[in-house]
C-alpha cells in the first residue's frame, strides 16, 4: 500500500504556527512580489478568497474581514518542510519515503498488516503535529494516484475523516472515484480534462472503465496507460529515490520593480550566478555552460500592455568550473549582449547546465598560486554565508543596495533560520 501526507494549507500553517492568535481565523499567503494568492486557509476559502488570484483583485473582500495577509517567507517554510520530511523518514524509515514537494511525500506502507492501515495511518499523523506543529492529511490506497485521491477526499471532509483516508476495498475506491471530478484526477491537465470531457468522461471511476488500448491513443501513450492501471489498483508508478545529482541548476527571481538600467541587471544578473554556483558546489558539481534570460515588457499597438517576452543567450565555458568569479566574468558580457536601452525588464535568470563532478576537472599544471586555492576560498565563502546568513561575503559585482530586489513587504520574521528574528515569548 502506498501513502501519501500532504500539509493542510501548507504555507498559511507555517505562519500560524508562530502566530496562534490567528488559529481558525482567515490567513493568505501572496505569490512573488506580493502578486497573488498562493495559498489560504479553509476559512479564507469561505469568504470567497479566490486561489492564485491577483492580490488587489481580492483586497476588497479581504479587508472586510480582516484577513491576515502575509508575504512569501521561503526560509521559513523550507525549514518547517525539512522539519516535516525529517519525521516522517524518523517515524516509517528513510527508504520508506519519497518528497514529492515541498509539502507532499509519498510514504511506502507495503510491511503494514491491512488491518493495521488505519491505526498506523493515523499514528504517523499525530507525531508529525505533535513534532512540527503543522497540520496534515493522509490518503492510503494500493497506488499511487489512488492514494492521491483518499488524500483529496480526507481534506476536503476533514472532521469526517479525521484526516485520514483508507482506499482498500473495490467499494470504497469506487465510491472514492466516482466522487472525484475527472479535472480533480492526479496526472489528468486541464487540455485532457477538456478532451475527456468531450468524449462525456466527467469522473474518474468513468476513466477507470475505458479500455486501456483506448487510453494508450488519446492520453499520451504510455503515460495514459498506466494512469489507467494505477485506477484499477496496479501499481504502475514506482517509490522513487530522490534525485542527489541534477543535470541542471538555474536561479531566477522577478524583480521588486521593473529594471531600466545595466547597472542593476548586471548585479541582478552576478547574484543569481552566485547563488546558482553554491547550489553546485553542494552537490560537487562543475559548469561546462553558462544561459542568461531576461524578460522584458512588450509594447503592442503604440500602447502600454503588459507582454512579457523572454531573451536569452549561453556560452559554453573553456573548462567546467564551481568558481563563483569565473562565472560572474561569464555572465556579465551576457547580460550586457541581451540589455537594451529604453527597456523595462520584469525578470532575469541564470542556468549553469553542462554539469560534471568537480572532481573530474583535469588541472591546469600553468595555474597561478591563487587561482589553485579557489575552491578552498568557495568552501570557505559558503561556510560563512550558512552560518551567517544574508550573503555576509559576497563578490561586489552583486551590489550592495541590491534595489531591484523582490518586493516582500507583509514578510513575518525568519523564525527558525536568523538568530536576529528569533521567536520571543513574553
């Protein structure tokens, strides 16, 4: 049997947690920038909260009810995720579990007697609340998508199911399905929601029954094929292990406000090569290519609309290498090859692709002293910043206003990562 635990409003729950004045109260969390709603409470939901929506379009209702509104606080929820993920492999074994995102985890259940399902189900939990404090469901079911099914039921029917859904008998997964809206299914987009609408699908206990050869031709081959499997309860879709070695790292931002100048996308564009460089230096990686993208606001009709268009351009590197100032000295000139005058950029981004071990990287036996102790000064600039925080060191090509940085304005205090923003309690 498979699992999977999903976080109750995952985002909101974090900012709850430290705020319990705001327990059962309406709370939303805004995307980048303070753009949109990201996420929301059940009681926001109520009110007519309206998800991934722009901010200002709801800001009316908002008020109104004296909604709690909060910017993104990405340390924050990345450390509770960590915290959430951590207790789960120390409850069921790290083999055991699979992060799925930042606030899903697929959990292997197979040593557990059937009888037992549901006490164990609800026992993992129970330890996660009490261990992080952050609310979560379960659905348990023989697959994969069928347990992402028990999961959507037990939330939506929280104080029924107490959080927890077991899918184990033909009766109960044809009830479970026939209650789940094709557009709801895990796997099925809103272009195949539409198609198999037409075809008059309108429920997955209605997909479950189409043949399978029927599947394979009009739901991508064999991604439709063991979709199918999967909703008649033979497991198709396997527990994976994360994956430790990434072919490709990008890091990318919208920015606070629109960027006119070279100045300021040339340090936007040397801070995200920074980060972009510790994130492979992590898993002990070296960069054989360098890709900068902007994105720029167009202009249509003689007249002001908003058309976002992205520009790009790479160059493979003459040795692969972590080192955060050579790729600064190959991301600039890129930056400055895309820049156009009189022009409003909205976003920049940098991947680092053509990735090798560190390791492999043949020596240059002409190096200077220096240039042969710059992985040392990495290790040691990456030290400090994790300790520290905040980019203590950093190369002065990446600015020291930064202006361009992403709004954040409604942010709640970076509790668990900053010693400076530390919970207090009087």
């Amino acid at each position: 049997m498979k699992a999977i635990i999903d976080c109750n409003s995952f985002y909101c729950s974090c900012e709850i947690l430290f705020r319990p004045d705001l327990m059962s109260k309406p709370v939303v969390v805004l995307s980048n920038n303070d753009g949109c709603i990201i996420s929301r409470t059940d009681e926001a939901k109520k009110i007519g909260v309206g998800m991934a929506a722009p901010y200002y379009q709801n800001r009316e209702v908002i008020e109104k009810n004296n909604v709690a509104v909060f910017s993104s606080n990405y340390n924050l929820y990345g450390d509770l995720s960590m915290r959430v993920m951590d207790t789960l492999r120390m409850s069921i074994g790290k083999q055991s579990v699979e992060v799925y995102s930042v606030d899903e985890a697929f959990l292997d259940l197979s040593m557990i007697p059937e009888d037992q399902l549901y006490d164990a189900a609800k026992q993992i939990k129970e330890i996660t609340e009490q261990w992080t404090g952050i609310k979560v469901s379960i659905g348990v079911a023989p697959t994969k998508v069928l347990s992402k099914v028990a999961n959507r039921l037990s939330k939506k029917d929280k104080q029924g199911t107490n959080g927890v859904m077991i899918l184990s008998t033909p009766e109960n997964i044809r009830e479970a399905l026939e209650k789940t809206e094709i557009s709801d299914l895990w796997g099925v987009g809103r272009q195949y929601a539409a198609k198999l609408k037409n075809f008059g699908i309108e429920n997955s206990w209605q997909l479950r029954n189409m043949p399978e050869e029927w599947c394979r031709k009009n739901l991508g081959g064999v991604v439709g094929l063991r979709l199918i499997k999967e909703l008649k309860g033979i497991p198709c879709i396997p527990m994976k292990n994360p994956l430790q070695i990434k072919k490709m790292i990008a890091t990318t931002r919208m920015f606070g406000k629109p960027v006119h100048e070279l100045k300021d996308l040339k340090e936007a564009v040397a801070t995200y090569t920074s980060r972009a460089a510790e994130k492979i230096r992590r898993q002990h990686s070296a960069a054989g290519l360098i890709e900068v993208f902007v994105v720029t606001n167009g202009f249509l009709n003689q007249k002001y609309e908003y058309n976002p268009q992205a520009k790009h351009t790479y160059f493979i590197l003459p040795k692969a290498t972590a080192n955060t100032n050579e790729l600064i000295e190959y991301a600039l000139p890129l930056a400055e090859k895309l820049f156009r005058p009189n022009t409003k950029y909205l976003k920049a981004g940098v991947v680092l692709g053509a990735l090798v071990p560190d390791h492999s990287i043949q020596s240059n036996l002409f190096a200077t002293h220096a240039q042969n102790h710059l992985p040392s000064l990495m290790n040691a600039m990456d030290n400090i910043n994790f300790s520290m925080r905040d980019d203590v060191v950093k190369y002065a090509a990446t600015g020291m206003k930064r202006n361009w940085k992403m709004r954040q304005e409604l942010r709640s205090k970076r509790y668990t990562t900053r010693w400076n923003e530390l919970f207090e309690i009087q």
